[in-house]
C-alpha cells in the first residue's frame, strides 16, 4: 500500500519536470543565436523595380475603369510607395469622354489609391459627348482614385475648347460630376461657343 502511495505522488512532481523542460527548450528554439543577425528595420531603399508597368482597376461588370501605366517603376520596403517614370493614369467611364491624366515622374501609395504626377503635368480629357477637350498644365496634380477627382494646390492654366483661364491657388476637377474649381486669383476668357452646355 505505501509503495503505490509513492508511486502516484510522483506523477505530478514528473508532470513539473517535464513541463520545465519543454519550456526550456522551446524558449532555446525561438531566441534568436548569436550568430544570427536581429531582423533589420525597414529603411526607404528599393526593394525590386519593374518595366513598361501597368495595373487596372475594373468594374463590378469586368470592364476597366483604371489604368496606371509607367515606363520604369521603383518599389520601396518601408512605406510601400512606388516612384514612377512617365506615368499615366487614365479613367473610362460608359458614356463620357476618357480622361488621361500624365506627368514625366510621379509617385502611387501601396494601394494604388493615389497617384501624384510631377513635372510638366497635365490632365486630357478627349472631346465627346457634347463637351469639347479640355486640358489642365501645372507643376502637380494628385489623382485620387477612389473618389474620381484630380487636384493641384499648384498654378494651373485651363483650356477648354477656345476658352481659356488660369489660377494662381489650383483645381479641383471630379470626374464624377465634371464640375471643376478654380482657386485663388482666377482670369482667364470664355469664348462664346463654349459657354453653355457642361463642364
């Protein structure tokens, strides 16, 4: 009787050492060796780059309703922006003219969300639909993807079929709606053909 009391008092006190040991050793399996290098912080250096690169956004239909295209682009570690050479973004949207928005440089966050073109910037719209072609220059625009607008908080000169303006302050121009906003000092000359009908 006394030795089977033993016996089972030993379980827990091996259930204990047991428990100890495999905490040692799983403790031994994660640290990292001394001869392992500690993982590195991310810094702002590229990590791959690509050629004649484009990616689309496509509709609920399949249908492309974006498209972003450079010809070299450099991809960084730490913030997941890319830099862009020559790139261009254009919308298409049933029934409305193709806007084509370009710069010589430009930058697109991780998401493909934003789009900045730099550098002899300028925004196409195609004539069509009753709107004759519009054309946007300034030193900046920021495409926002999401919600269809393009803006400049830079100098901008607009021509709009033979109506020209300029604003020292920039645009904003919804894509959406096809309304578009001067700001700051605004002149410019309306020609009568193209003072009615739509933005």
């Amino acid at each position: 009787m006394s030795q089977k009391f033993r016996l089972t008092s030993l379980i827990p006190l091996v259930c204990v050492a047991f428990l100890a040991g495999f905490t040692w050793w799983l403790f031994q399996a994660v640290k990292p060796h001394e001869n392992e290098a500690a993982p590195h912080p991310l810094t702002h250096s590229p990590d791959y780059f690509a050629d004649n690169f484009s990616v689309s956004e496509l509709d609920q239909s399949g249908a492309t309703q974006y498209r972003l295209t450079a010809t070299h682009m450099v991809h960084y570690e730490d913030d997941q922006d890319s830099d862009l050479t020559m790139p261009a973004v254009r919308a298409f949207q049933p029934g409305k003219p193709t806007v084509t928005a370009t710069g010589k440089r430009g930058t697109v966050n991780s998401d493909a969300s934003i789009v900045n073109l730099y550098d002899d910037a300028r925004i196409l719209r195609a004539a069509g639909y009753g709107n004759p072609e519009m054309q946007a220059d300034s030193e900046h625009f920021r495409v926002l993807v999401n919600d269809d607008v393009i803006l400049t908080e830079k100098p901008v000169k607009l021509r709009r079929g033979l109506s020209v303006m300029t604003a020292t302050n920039g645009m904003n121009y919804n894509n959406v709606t096809r309304v578009i906003q001067l700001y700051g000092n605004v002149r410019g000359a309306i020609a009568p053909a193209d003072s009615g009908g739509s933005s």
